[in-house]
C-alpha cells in the first residue's frame, strides 16, 4: 500500500472537491462532488452532530446514490450549504429523476467554529448557501488543505485544526482516499508535544516525520480537551468523507464508513465524546470497475482506517498563522 500521485481524496477517479473560504468569518465550505451519482453512506458516532440527508443513506432506504456531499463551519447555520450546492447541481441538471424533476442529492454535516475569533456578524441570513455554490463551482482535482473551506476556522485542543486528505492504493488495485476538516474536543498531538497520534501510519513524512516521542510521555495519557478553556465543552466536531473506487453496495459503504471511524481513535483523543459530532460520509464511486472479494473489502477497512488518521494529521500538520488566531498552529507552535 502506497498514497496515490495527489495523495489526495481526489485520488479516487470520480471525485473532485471544491472549497470556498472567508477568513473574515474564519469559516467555509468544502464540497465533494461525484462526476456521476456515487453509492453513499454514514456512520454518526459524535453525541453532538449537525446534519442534513442522513436518514437518506441508511441501506434500507430508497435512493441509492448522491450527487455531492457538503462539509462546513457554522454550526446548525452552515446547514444552508447544502442549499447552494443543490442550486449548482440543479442549474448543471443533475439530481435524482422525479417524473419531469431533477432533485440533487446532497447530504451535508457541520461543525461549530463559531467561537474562534472571526465575524460572525452577518445580518439577518447566514453566508453558507452563497459559500455552498462556490466551492462547488470550484470542485477540481487539486485543492488546498489547512486553513481552507471547512477547515477554515477549525480548532482542537492543542493546535489549530484545518482541512486535510490523504489517499492509499492497496496492493489487490483499490484506491481509497480520505477528506477530513478536523475540529476535536480532544488533541491530534501527544500531550505537550508536536508528536502526532497517527505517527504509526505516516507516509513520506507527509506530517512532519517527527514519529512518536521516546520516550513516551507518562502525561499523555490524560486527554487534553478544549474543556479547560469552555467548559461547557462547545466548538467541536470533526466530519470526514471516505471514498474507494470499488463497487460497493450501500451496505458494504456503510461498513467502510465505519471502518474509517477507527481513523479518528487512531489519530485523536479523545475521540467521539458527547460533545463531538463526529461523522463519516463513505462513497463508491465504482470506477475500478471490480467488486472486492470478503479478503479484499477486510484491507479496504483497514486502509480506510489509516487514511483517514493520516488525513487527520494533515488536516492540523497544513494550518496556517493568521492575524487574531485564538490557537497557535502546528508549523508555529
């Protein structure tokens, strides 16, 4: 196993991914569009998550496929993405066939930013539905990461948090890849240090290449959370999209869904807390061509599960300084 050329989710032939940034309000949109309807699913396992079209994606329902997935700050607010989205993907005439309508399928998931320093001062209507439509106007096969889109104002409990992505092809030919804005309760690092969690599973020091800390500090085995600094445990939430070119069926991507959860225990803690709405969207966009077989969909979840810690880790590992940051980033800190 190996990261694909980009090392990106857009590794994932089908896929491109779009982002739409307002430093001003510290918060943004990133956009997942599938070239053509892709079989999706998600697995919730945060206690707090913001989301729209979830009930959709569970397998014993009807619509199979989507047309986009949204990933954005602002909280309940940054529901209205979506909206935008579905309005470029309806002027492009994409969308789920009803008699003579066209309806895109967008599920979307949020995180709260809403606290982190920028203006949040925007008059009677949020700016997500405007944001929504142009990260997917600006949906491309590369794209940046850290401080971008939805990652824009993200925080954890120790660095500034960011958008990251990674990729892996598998010996058996599979490609999977991982989107990731990462906003924790709890640390991506190791106690006090610059060590990531998801050392183990770096490729090409694509995080830093500083490996786990020897020796190990005792005191890292206390979760650092952003509670001591709001201990209402508010500002949370790290929402993730996982993506392999194989044909699954909706069960199968449920199950790659929560596979790539495992991502998240490997590469923060804590993870899944009451105050975390940690979710995972799965696509299958099918472009291999090839239905894995039970030995081959096992390694799928596993490379699910490294990706996405690696993504995590470069999701902080890319944050950029800026004027007002309520948190150092990785590269200053």
């Amino acid at each position: 196993m190996h990261p694909g050329p980009k090392n990106r989710i857009t590794d994932v032939a089908g896929l491109m991914v779009g982002n739409a940034t307002d430093h001003a309000l510290r918060s943004g949109v990133t956009v997942v569009l599938c070239e053509e309807p892709a079989i999706a699913a998600v697995q919730v396992l945060g206690g707090a998550p913001g989301t729209r079209e979830t009930d959709l994606l569970e397998p014993h329902n009807t619509v199979q496929t989507v047309d986009a997935v949204a990933l954005s700050g602002g909280s309940a607010f940054g529901l209205d993405a979506a909206s935008g989205v579905q309005a470029g993907l309806r002027e492009a005439g994409r969308g789920f066939a009803v008699g003579p309508h066209r309806i895109p399928i967008v599920p979307a998931a949020i995180l709260f930013d809403l606290m982190n320093g920028g203006d949040k001062d925007w008059g009677r209507y949020p700016p997500y539905r405007e944001l929504g439509y142009a990260a997917l106007a600006a949906a491309a096969e590369e794209f940046e990461t850290g401080s971008a889109g939805a990652g824009t104002g993200a925080l954890t409990a120790t660095f500034k948090g960011g958008l990251g992505s990674a990729s892996s092809v598998l010996d058996n030919g599979f490609t999977v890849g991982a989107l990731v804005a990462v906003n924790a309760l709890g640390s991506a690092t190791i106690g006090d240090s610059r060590h990531f969690w998801a050392a183990p599973f770096e490729e090409d020091g694509e995080f830093g290449g500083l490996g786990l800390p020897a020796p190990f500090p005792p005191e890292a085995r206390l979760p650092r959370t952003k509670m001591s600094r709001n201990p209402t445990g508010t500002e949370n939430t790290t929402i993730a999209v996982i993506a392999t070119d194989a044909i699954l069926t909706k069960a199968e991507a449920k199950r790659l869904a929560i596979a790539a959860h495992d991502g998240f225990t490997r590469a923060l803690w804590p993870a899944h807390t009451p105050f975390d709405g940690d979710l995972v969207f799965a696509l299958a966009t099918g472009r291999s061509g090839r239905t894995p077989a039970p030995e081959d969909f096992v390694e799928l979840g596993a490379a699910a599960a490294s990706t996405m810690a690696r993504a995590i880790a470069r999701g902080v590992h890319d944050a950029k300084p800026m004027a007002g940051d309520v948190m150092p980033s990785w590269a200053t800190g």
